[in-house]
C-alpha cells in the first residue's frame, strides 16, 4: 500500500515535479502551500502518513511547525532544501525532520529518499516508545521501593515483609503494585 504524502510548497514549479515524482511513484499526494497554512491543521484534514517539505532554506516557522506535528502528530518529515548549512541542518534535525535532501529535485530518488525517511522514523518510534517505557518501569520501581522504606520504618517489617504486603494489597485491590506504592507515598506523605 502506498503512502499518501502531503506536500508543502510555494513555489508552483518545483511543487508540481516533485508531486509528479510523487504520484508516478504511486503515492497519494495532498498538496499545500507553505506560507499562512497550519501545517499541523492541514495534515490532520488531508490524513497524510509523511509529510514532504520543499523549500529554499528552512525558517524558524516551518522548523517550529515541523515540531509541532513531531510532537502532536509523530510522521516522517523528509525536507528538501537548498541550503546545507550545518546549523540549518542540525536544527531540522532538532524539530523532528527524518531526512533532509540538499540538492535539487530528482524525481527518481523520490521514492527511495521517503521509504528510508520512513524506515528511520519507525526506529526511532520504537527507540522513542522503548525510552518511555524504561523510564516509566524505573519510575514504578523507585515509588515502589520507598513505599517498602516507608513501611519498613513505619511498621517495623524487613525489605520482604514490605513487599510482600504491598503485592497483597495490590492484589486485594486490583491494582498494580506501583498504584497501590504509590499511594502509600502519598498517604506517608499526608500524615506527615
């Protein structure tokens, strides 16, 4: 199944060869322009999966809009450029782009140029998604071991006894156990 892209552009001329680069490729194409449009408004009405940018040399709006749709509307971002300035580069790189193309526009390196834009976004989508879920395991342990500190100080219990009557607790509640530690806390917390 092919993508449908949506392509932003100002300028008519190199707009219409990348969208018929696009289109003989066999990608659906949504075209917008680039200046006085919500980029993030205009890829939820067109329903896009990759969003192609196309322009002489990115601006601190288009950068800041390419982030808002990485952090609302995470899609691969494939910019076209003219400009290979580092810093340029470096700040696309920053606002969520997954490729950036300096050159002119080859129709035939189109479609390679998005399915390596997508593939890199997807890893970094699972190494995104796998951060957070490391984060919020160590989170869940670290709650769960001072809701153990605190009943092990409160009640006299050894490191198992603390466990385990927070794992009971869970369980009588139908709770996870970084829930009902959590609680704890915040009842240890109030109590003072």
């Amino acid at each position: 199944m092919m993508l449908k892209v949506m392509l932003v552009d100002d300028d008519p001329g190199r707009g219409a060869i990348l969208r018929q680069a696009l289109t003989d490729a066999g990608y659906t194409v949504f075209s917008c322009p680039l200046r006085g449009v919500n980029l993030l408004a205009e890829l939820q009405r067109s329903g896009a999966e990759v969003v192609l940018v196309d322009m002489d040399v990115p601006d601190r709006d288009t950068l800041e809009s390419v982030r808002h749709i990485s952090r609302d509307f995470p899609r691969p971002v494939v910019m076209y450029a003219e400009s290979g300035n580092t810093e340029t580069i470096r700040q696309a790189v920053k606002a969520g782009v997954s490729a950036y193309v300096v050159d002119d526009i080859n129709p035939r390196r189109v479609k390679p140029i998005l399915e390596v834009a997508v593939a890199r976004f997807k890893e970094f989508q699972a190494l995104r998604e796998e951060l957070e879920k490391t984060r919020n395991s160590l989170a869940e342990r670290k709650v769960v071991d001072r809701a153990k500190g605190i009943l092990m100080k409160k009640r006299g219990m050894d490191e198992e006894a603390a466990y385990q009557a927070l794992r009971k607790l869970a369980m009588d509640r139908n709770q996870r156990l970084a829930e009902v530690a959590r609680t704890v806390v915040e009842m240890a917390e109030l109590l003072g």
